[in-house]
C-alpha cells in the first residue's frame, strides 16, 4: 500500500500521523496541490473527488477520506486509535462533528489567508468558531483526550485542521482546554514525525517557485 498526500493540508496530515504511530512506514506519493496536481487525469483515476489523501492498494484499488484511511490504517495493528470497544462509536460521533460541523467552520479562514478568497464570509465563520470551539473545549474540561485515557483517532481528526491556526488567525482565545490539548498532541512523537515532513515539503515547494 501507499499514501497519495500533499503533506501541508491538514487531512493529509491526519493519515501521515496515524502511518507514523503504528510504525507502518507506508510509501508516500506526494501529490503538489500547488501546482494542481490533483487534477491530473492519473490522479482523478485514484480519485474522482481530485482531493488528497488516498490510500492505493497493491492491487491498484484506492480509498479515499482521510477518516475512512485512518480506520483502515489501523486495521493493520492492534492500536488504541482504534480500540475493538464500544468506544469506536464515541470515535465516529468525534469524527463525524469534525467533518459536519468544526471544519465547515474554520474552512472560511483558510480561504482567506491561505487561498486569498477576500469574499470568504468570516464574520460567519468567527459565530461559528465560537459556537463549536465551545463545545470542544467543555469536553475537554478534566480530560486529556477527547475519548477514554489515550489518543484517539478523534483527536487526529479533530486538531489536525487546528495546525493551519498561525496562518490563519482562528480565534481561539480563551479556549484554555482547547490550546492544552493541541499542545499534548504537538508533543506527540508521531506528530513531530509528521510535521518534518510538512516543513521538508513546504521547503520544496517554496523552492520550485
């Protein structure tokens, strides 16, 4: 198997945390949003969406969401990503309010200050921020992860889009729980794994402009 990733985008990020964790050490297949290679007819074969990450079979067959590869990831192992409980189900309520409702949310911001849409609606994003980094933050209040004592796939899920928080001014102040939490992942070895590879791709792609 091997990963098709643009390591700078938050779910491209998810998957290269999770390889990192179990040790799985997967093929990377970088993937230059920059440039537009996503649309590129080999790509859209992988995936009709014309979106990173995709996990290619040895066979040639593909899945693609990032959570949906996460899963898969881990079937390889025995791992507390993804315990063989009922917590799975916590997991997937975590995954499923990532998708739906945290990043429609803070999308907005990287529009702006990423993509440079100057018409993207922030007003609207900042009511929505508040709305539902409230909500991740009471959660977090007394706890360390977001489901059972160690980390989850819903915590990869749920702070990988918060590594884009620098360059695109998310207001998150005064959300304690919140910065605590992003804090106990960024130390995580699999995290700084997978942030070397962020930096040593940004840096290729910086120099190819």
């Amino acid at each position: 198997m091997k990963l098709h990733v643009f390591p700078p985008s938050p779910n491209s990020r998810k998957v290269l945390v999770v390889n990192a964790h179990l040790g799985l050490d997967l093929p990377l297949e970088m993937v230059n949003l920059a440039t537009g290679e996503q649309h590129a007819p080999g790509f859209v074969a992988l995936n009709p969406n014309a979106k990173v990450p995709v996990l290619e079979y040895a066979d040639g067959g593909t899945l693609w969401e990032s959570n949906a590869i996460m899963a898969r990831l881990c079937a390889e192992v025995d791992t507390p990503l993804w315990p063989k409980s009922d917590i799975r189900y916590d997991i997937l309520r975590w995954q499923y309010w990532e998708t739906a409702h945290w990043t429609p949310a803070l999308s907005p911001f990287i529009s702006r200050h990423i993509f440079g849409q100057m018409d993207a609606d922030l007003d609207t994003a900042a009511t929505q921020t508040a709305k539902y980094g409230a909500v991740l933050d009471t959660h977090l209040a007394g706890r360390d992860w977001l489901v059972g004592d160690g980390v989850t796939l819903a915590d990869i899920s749920v702070v990988s889009i918060l590594s884009l928080r620098a360059q695109c001014h998310y207001p998150l102040d005064g959300f304690a729980n919140i910065q605590r939490w992003i804090a106990a992942i960024e130390a995580l070895p699999a995290w700084q794994s997978a942030e070397r590879i962020v930096q040593a791709t940004l840096a290729k792609v910086q120099a190819a402009s």
